[in-house]
C-alpha cells in the first residue's frame, strides 16, 4: 500500500537566525498510510504540533517535503494548493475556532460556501452532520450559548463537511471535561473505523493513546520511537478491552521501573488531565509514597508546594492524598492475600465495600450476592477482566447482576486497578 501523507527530510525552524531560534522538527521521516488512526505524542514542545500545521499546510517547512497521495505540495501553486487542502483536509482545534456570530448550523455549512456548493447540497450535507453528531437540539445557537463539548462536536462536524481524506486534531479535548473529552474522541474513532478517514491526533496524554493504530513519541523534534497499538479503539474499562492498563502502560513506557508505572496508574485514575509537567512531579511524589518514603502528610505538603511539587491548592492535595492512600492500602491488602491465596472472603469484602462506597444505587440480595461470586471469580482468575464486565452488565433475569453499562464499567476499572494486575 502507498502511504497517504509522506514526510522526507523534515526541519522546522522558528525565529531563524534570532538569539531564541528554535528547531521544533529535525530531520523527520515518516509514512503515514490510508485509513490509519496515527497519534503524535509528547511533552509541551517537542514538535507535534508541528508536524501536524506543516501536514496541514499551515507550517512551511525549512527543508524536507511533504508529499500527500504523492504529491509534492512544494510544487503547488497557490490557488491550487487552497482548492487541494479544502477537499483534502479537516481539521479541528483545542480553541474550536468557531464564528461567533453564526450558529451552529451556520458554522458547518461555512467551508461549503467558500467551494461554491448549490444551496440545496449544502443543506443536505449540513442536516446530515447536524444529525450525525447529536446538534439538532442547538443547531441555531451562537458559539457562546454553547457548552465546551457543544461546540467541540459543531467543530468536527464542519471539519467533515467538505468529505476530507485527512482530519487532523490539535489536542481537541485539552479544554473539556473527562465526560466529554470522552464523546469527542469516540467520535473520532468513529470517524476512522466508519469512514476510513485517516486520522493524525496531538495529545501529551498517555490515556489517549489506546486510539491509535500507531503512536509516534516525540521528543526535543525528533521521533523517538513508534509503537504499534494491538488494542486500539478499545476504551479503558470497556468489556471490549483486553490485557490490563498496566500492561499497555508498560508498553508505552517501558523504561519506566515498576513502581513509576504503578504510581502512573493510579494517578490516570485518581486525577484528570494534568500537563506533562505536573503529572510527572504526581507521579514521582506517588511513587515515592507508596515505597514508603514519606507520610500522607508529607506527601499533601508536596502536593502543595509550587517549587518540589506540582503547586495543587491544599484542598484538592489533601483530597488527593486521600484518595491516593485509601488505594494504596487496598493493593496492598489484596496483593499479600493473592499471594498467599488465602482470606479470599476477606479480599472480596474489601474490593466490594469499594465499589460500593460510591455507589448511589442500591443492589438486593440477590444482586449483592451475585456481584460477591463475580469478585471471587475475578480474583482466583477464573474470570477475565472483559467477563467481569460483561456479568456486571448482563440483566437480572439473564443470571447476571444487573447495572447499567457505565457502573459497569466503572467497577471493572476499579476492580482492575485494586488488583493491578500484570
């Protein structure tokens, strides 16, 4: 198979020849084929952006080529360069960029304007994305009588009004909450696995990269590695996901030591998305608790200080901790009983007050019962993660218990976690 988009030789130079000069892309190589679902990954500044602008027209690079369907976009001139892009590519912000005086219907249908569409094709097309993406209920709103997610969905559905091949996304969930960076990013999933559209996203969010047929790690403009995803697409949690997060996250970081991972883990759990920087600080402060190295109480001062540790308020790092120590001691009580496979009644009635604890349902006898026989199940291994997930779903007159998909969900993720299994 020919690749789709092709960078040969790539360099970036911001403020050339300037005290500040910066090389934000060196010497970058890469395919990138029909259909794939590619993530750029990295820290603030090592260059994913942009590769992604110089894909996207909106960079030109200082040497190197850029070549999609294996056109050498150098050799464009501009008005066919503006025509190409336009049918080529979509392509969606963190910011959204959004017209402020349109509504959202308006917003999509905009690119059609610009291309000369008949007005009953452009109503066609913008009825249907309006449809597609859940917008019809705020369809005639302004950007500003919108919610963050609102307007994210209006974003992508005008990125796709034009049919691209290509739709690039720019860190598209970095301003919304973890409900709706969540819909966003099925949507683009959607996208790729429904239309074959091939998909580049930017995200310094290790969570993300279960998306991805392929992850391209950057670091000071250079790829570092590419990894391979054999589970992509498979939301975390979910009864389609295989293998445990940890797993994957020792994938994605393998020169990472155990305890790093396991201290990565609880923080993907336990917090939402924080910027490179400040995760890693959590992460070593984490780490360094749970190798007992220092009190609960040191560790909300550190939480706290601007200068060692990431600067949270003091409310949210004694939460933090909290949470952070209450999960501690749970592994640690269920890993000494499955290590000596013993007190496994013991070990249930832990990770079930868990669950329940934050639970706002109920469960009857029966159901209580049933998730007990579950638990015990998943423990000794005699149950997989996706079948403790699928019985948790299943309906009460089915033999299963009866929650709702996401409780679900959520009390296999917890349960996985507890377990931190490998």
């Amino acid at each position: 198979m020919k690749p789709l988009i092709e960078l040969k030789n790539l360099t970036v130079v911001y403020d050339k020849g300037q005290i500040n000069e910066t090389v934000s892309a060196k010497n970058v190589n890469l395919q990138i084929f029909p259909g794939e679902y590619i993530i750029f990954f990295g820290p603030s500044g090592c260059g994913k952006s942009t590769l992604l602008y110089t894909i996207a027209g909106l960079q030109i690079p200082d040497k190197g080529e850029v070549l999609i369907n294996g056109e050498n976009l150098a050799n464009k001139k501009s008005k066919e360069l503006i025509a190409f892009y336009r049918k080529t590519i979509g392509m969606v912000f963190q910011a959204y960029y959004l017209l402020p005086h349109l509504s959202a219907h308006d917003n999509i249908l905009l690119p059609l304007l610009f291309s000369r569409t008949p007005v009953a094709e452009r109503e066609a097309k913008a009825k249907e994305l309006i449809e597609r993406f859940g917008i019809t209920s705020y369809s005639d709103r302004k950007p500003t009588r919108m919610s963050g997610g609102q307007q994210q969905r209006t974003a992508i559905a005008r990125s796709l009004v034009n049919d691209p091949l290509i739709v690039l996304a720019d860190e598209p969930v970095g301003n919304l909450d973890s409900k709706n960076a969540r819909i966003v990013l099925e949507m683009l999933l959607d996208i790729n696995i429904k239309e074959k559209r091939t998909i580049i996203y930017v995200t310094h969010n290790p969570r993300d990269l279960h998306y991805a047929h392929r992850v391209f790690h950057m670091k000071d403009g250079e790829i570092e590695r590419v990894t391979r995803n054999a589970e992509r697409g498979r939301t975390e949690g979910s009864a389609e996901a295989k293998g445990s997060e940890l797993a994957r996250l020792a994938e994605i970081f393998p020169y990472l030591a155990e305890t790093r991972l396991q201290a990565k883990f609880i923080l993907n759990r336990v917090m939402g998305s924080y910027d490179f920087k400040a995760m890693d600080l959590l992460e070593q402060l984490v780490e360094k608790y749970m190798q007992n190295g220092i009190s609960k109480v040191e560790l909300i001062k550190l939480f706290h200080n601007s200068v060692s540790g990431p600067g949270l308020n003091l409310e949210h790092s004694e939460r933090l901790a909290e949470n952070v120590a209450a999960l501690n001691v749970e592994i640690t009580k269920v890993r000494e009983n499955r290590k000596e496979d013993i007190h496994r009644e013991e070990t249930v009635s832990i990770i079930k007050h868990h669950l329940l604890d934050s639970y706002v349902g109920g469960l009857n006898i029966d159901q209580a019962k049933r998730l007990s026989k579950a638990l015990e199940e998943r423990i000794s291994l005699r149950m997989s993660s996706v079948d403790f997930a699928e019985f948790l779903d299943k309906s009460i007159s089915k033999g299963g218990v009866g929650l709702n998909k996401r409780t679900a969900q959520k009390f296999t993720e917890e349960t996985d976690l507890i377990l931190m299994e490998e």
